[in-house]
C-alpha cells in the first residue's frame, strides 16, 4: 500500500470516527485496530499494539498531569481562588471596567497555581459573571474577559497540557513550562488595556460609578498578604525548583501539590470531603487523558510504520519550503482544525507529522511548541466548538445565547492572533526566560 493510501486510510478514518461524534479514545483505538491487522500483521500486529499501549503511559514525564489537575481541584473546592479574588478586589481601586479588570488579574493568579482552563473559566464565570451582569456590565464585557483569561491558563504554568504536549512531542517539558509564562503575562496585560479603552470609548458596557467599598492600610493589603502571596509561592515553587535543575517537572508538580495541599490544611479549609472531590476530579479527567495518550502514542507508531509519516516529512523537505513556511503552513492547519476539533485531538492528529518536519528543518523545538500552545489557546476560544464558550455557556444565566457568547470572545480571538504573530516574528518572546533560567 502506498503511503498516500495509508495515510488517507488512517488519518482520514480518524477524523471521520471524530465527526460523527465518537469519543476520541475510541476514535483512536478503533483505526488503531485496522492499522494494527494491516501493517503489524493479524494477532502478532494486535498484540504489538498492546504492548505499545500498556508502555505509552508508563512515561515518568506524564506524572505531573495528575498532580497540577488535582492542585486546581483543591483551590476550587476548598474556595481558597475565590478568598484570592477577594483580595485582589480590595487593592484595585476604582477604574473603568473595574470588576472585569478584577477577573484578569485573579484568572492570571488563578493560571498560576491551577492546571485546567475549564477549572479556571467555570469559576470565574460562576463567581464574577453574576456580580457584573448585577451591576449593570454589558454581558459581552462580563463573558469576554472571563473566556480569554481562561485560556491563559494553558500557557501559564502549572498546565496539564503543556506538560501533555512536551510528553508526546520529545519537547523539554521544563522548557515549554517556563516558555509560556512570559506570552501568557503579555496577553493578560494587552486583555487589561483593551478594557480600559473599551469603557473609555463606551461607557455604556459598565456603570458610569459603581459602589465600591474602600479599604485603607492594613485591612486593605491584608488579604494579598494572607492569601494572595501563600497562593503565589506555589507557582515560585513549582518553577523556581524546576527551572534551578534542583526539581524535574514531576517532582515540582509533586512538591507543588502537597504545598497545596498544606496550605489547605493551614487554613484549616480542607475537610476529608472536600480532599475525596479533589482526587476523584483529578483521577477523572487525568484517567480520561492518559486513555487518550494511549490510543495516540500507537496511532503514531502505526502512521511511522505504514510509511505515512515518513512520506509526509520527506514531502514537505524535498519541496524545497523553508523553515519559515513550514513553520506557518504548520499554524494555519492547527488555527482551522481549531474550528471543528478539540485540543487533546488536534495534538493527536498533527504531532505525528508535525514533529519530524520541526526535526528535519532544524526549527527551534522550544519556540515552534509555544506557538502550538498559542495555536491551541486560540482554539479554546474560537467558535463553534471552542471547549470554553461551552464552559462559559453552562454557567452564565439562560438568557445568554451561544451568539452573545461568540461575539463576546471575537476581540480576545484577535489579541490571541497578534500574539502569535508577535511570537513567529520575534521568538525571544518565548526562548528568552528558559535561556535566562535554564541556560542553553
């Protein structure tokens, strides 16, 4: 069989399994099957495919996706991010916008110290979207600010994603954590300003003076003091032992974990219930993951034997396209699958042919997989299947329609692109913190 026949057979049959709304995993697993009897050869193909499998989640690297998800699970349900975001709101004063300014600053902190961006965008929205639409915010300026800083979240170490992209990439997992960090601040600053601007040029979107209770000197600060800097050394811990070498991403994943945990207990907040809720949301979804990795990792190494992947990468290198083109050819195709496919299954389906080209054109592995997490975040956003305007839509009152919620996202979408643009044009944006912490 050729390679171009392999390929539309296995990739081709995944993505139509997808379409018709089968599960990823079993999307996956059932293509794998076929490829399996095909090119590894009846039971000894099926039974290679096994052991592949049983190996794929074996990985040390992929520890820390369980433990940054349970981090976010214990602030949630101990409401520790919600005493956060108390603070915060006591220390800035009154300016346009100001309780959504309030929700970027929190999500960032939020970002910092949790793993999931549905975690992050459910809380929020359940939390601020309320008070705002209370106080007479235009829904777009309540919902928009909450969606964007959601999916900050991905770029902002700890990130479950991050972590699953540098595992099934072979990209430096410690690099790509500390990679992020600096895009993720940008984009919180540029969402802060584009706030501002909005009110100032309409002021209908907020109330011209909201009731703002003032706090002065001590019992205004005290709050970031008691709450906001405990919270805060997490993220020091998590990246500050890592990026040093003391710590590999897993054991500050599980260092910063039990500082969590700590804390929780320190503030005498955390009750066996509220541990029970934690674990089991976090051996939820990290069970969900891993059985997804499972049916990747084998779809991949059914795709390289096939000589699918192979004949794709030599392909693209024997067209003579530059790194540059690859690079933007690479982004256009992860930007319009965002349209139609979750993020876990984009990974799935490029990474395989992605990777190689990013190895044989010599482009920085580092920088190329912060445009990917970009790309990704972008795609959380963009509609109509962005995962957080369903997060959004499940907590904001019945009235909100998925239009209001589409047209709430679209400027945050737009930032999102200039960032990636900023980063393809200028990559020290994303090499300049690992290189100053990590070194070469």
């Amino acid at each position: 069989m050729a390679w171009q026949e392999s390929l539309l057979l296995l990739l081709g049959g995944t993505t139509l399994l997808l379409f018709m709304g089968l599960p990823v995993a079993y999307s996956f697993f059932g293509i794998n099957i076929i490829g399996a009897i095909l090119f590894f050869g009846g039971e000894a193909g099926l039974l290679q495919l096994t052991r592949n499998g049983v190996v794929s989640v074996t990985y040390f690297s992929l520890t820390p996706i369980p433990l940054f998800l349970l981090m976010g699970e214990i602030l949630f349900h101990t409401e520790l991010a919600h005493k956060a975001i108390d603070a915060v709101e006591r220390v800035i004063p009154r300016m346009p916008g100001r309780l959504a300014i309030i929700t970027v600053v929190a999500g960032t902190i939020f970002s910092a110290i949790s793993g999931s961006t549905i975690a992050t965008t459910a809380m929020l929205g359940s939390l601020m979207l309320p008070m705002m639409l209370a106080r007479g915010y235009h829904p777009s300026l309540g919902m928009g600010p909450i969606m964007a800083i959601g999916g900050v979240d991905m770029l902002i170490p700890p990130s479950a994603l991050t972590v699953l992209l540098g595992s099934l990439s072979g990209i430096s997992i410690s690099k790509l954590l500390l990679a992020g960090v600096v895009p993720g601040l940008i984009l919180s600053a540029v969402f802060i300003g584009y706030i501002m601007i909005s009110v100032s040029l309409n002021p209908s979107l907020a109330p011209a003076s909201e009731e703002v209770k003032t706090y002065s000197g001590w019992e205004r600060w005290r709050p970031i003091i008691q709450y906001v800097l405990p919270l805060s050394s997490i993220f020091i811990a998590v990246v500050g032992l890592m990026s040093k070498g003391v710590a590999t991403p897993t054991e500050s994943a599980a260092l910063g974990a039990m500082a969590t945990v700590l804390l929780a207990m320190g503030y005498r907040v955390l009750t066996f219930a509220k541990l029970w809720k934690s674990l089991t949301g976090a051996v939820v979804v990290s069970g969900m993951i891993l059985f997804i990795i499972v049916g990747a990792t084998t779809f991949s190494q059914v795709l390289s034997f096939s000589g699918a992947t192979s004949g794709v990468v030599d392909l693209m290198s024997g067209s003579g396209i530059s790194a540059a083109s690859a690079v933007l050819i690479m982004m256009a195709v992860l930007i319009f699958l965002g349209l139609f496919v979750d993020q876990v299954s984009t990974m799935l389906l490029t990474l395989p042919f992605f990777m190689p080209v990013v190895q044989r054109l010599h482009i920085d592995d580092v920088w190329f997989g912060v445009l990917f997490l970009v790309c990704m975040q972008i795609g959380l956003l963009l509609p109509p299947h962005g995962l957080l305007l369903y997060t959004m839509k499940s907590v904001a009152p019945k009235h909100i329609t998925m239009g209001d919620i589409f047209r709430a996202v679209m400027p945050y979408v737009i930032f999102s692109l200039l960032l990636l643009a900023a980063i393809y044009f200028f990559p020290p944006i994303t090499t300049w913190l690992p290189q100053l912490l990590m070194g070469k």
